[in-house]
C-alpha cells in the first residue's frame, strides 16, 4: 500500500511539474506574440504634448506597412503612462488599433 502512494505522488508531482511548464510556455509565447490589433516596437520619445500626446520616432512595424524608422504622434491609454517621461526616453511600446487611431496602452522603459 505504501509502494502505490509513493507512485501516485510521484505522477502527481510529474503532471503539476508539466502544468506549470506548459503555463510558463503559454505566458512566453503570449508576451511575444500580441493580439490582433496591437502591435510592438521600440521608440524614443521626441516631444511630449499634452498629458495624454507623445511624439515619438519609432523603429518600422513592418505589420502596419511602416518599413523605415519615423516620427508620429501617438495618444497614451492613460496620462500617468507619460509621468517622469522626458524627451529621449527610450520605451518598448505596445500600441492598440482603435476606431481611428492606434493608441500607446503600454510603455516600457529600456536602455
């Protein structure tokens, strides 16, 4: 009897070891790979207009047809994203389309 318990423990502790795997493999794959509609680049931050309006040149996002590095202004999700933000502040965004704009709903610093 005691032999089958430790069996089971074990094959127990194989399946959470694989569920806890598989869950970091899914969580990587999604920080990677965003939804459609949002879309990923680095940028450095030329001039702030606004609480809530940044220009920024951003590198290409080859999804939305912009192959060369380029200056847009973008609006931010919220305006405490661009508190202690300063021109040439360097960001990884994560920019969603909306109904007529794309919109910064993520700003990560980066050196």
């Amino acid at each position: 009897m005691n032999h089958s318990s430790g069996a089971v423990r074990t094959w127990a502790s194989v399946g959470i070891s694989l569920l806890v795997i598989a869950a970091g493999a899914w969580v990587a794959w999604k920080s990677f790979t965003p939804e459609k509609g949002t879309y990923r680049t680095t940028a450095v931050v030329e001039e702030l207009w606004g609480k809530d309006l940044v220009l920024v040149k951003h590198d290409p996002i080859p999804a939305l047809d912009m192959d060369k590095s380029m200056s847009m202004a973008f609006y931010v999700e919220s305006p405490e994203m661009l508190s202690g933000v300063k021109p040439g502040d360097r960001f990884q965004i994560t920019l969603k389309e909306t109904p007529g704009k794309l919109l910064i709903v993520k700003m990560t610093r980066v050196q």
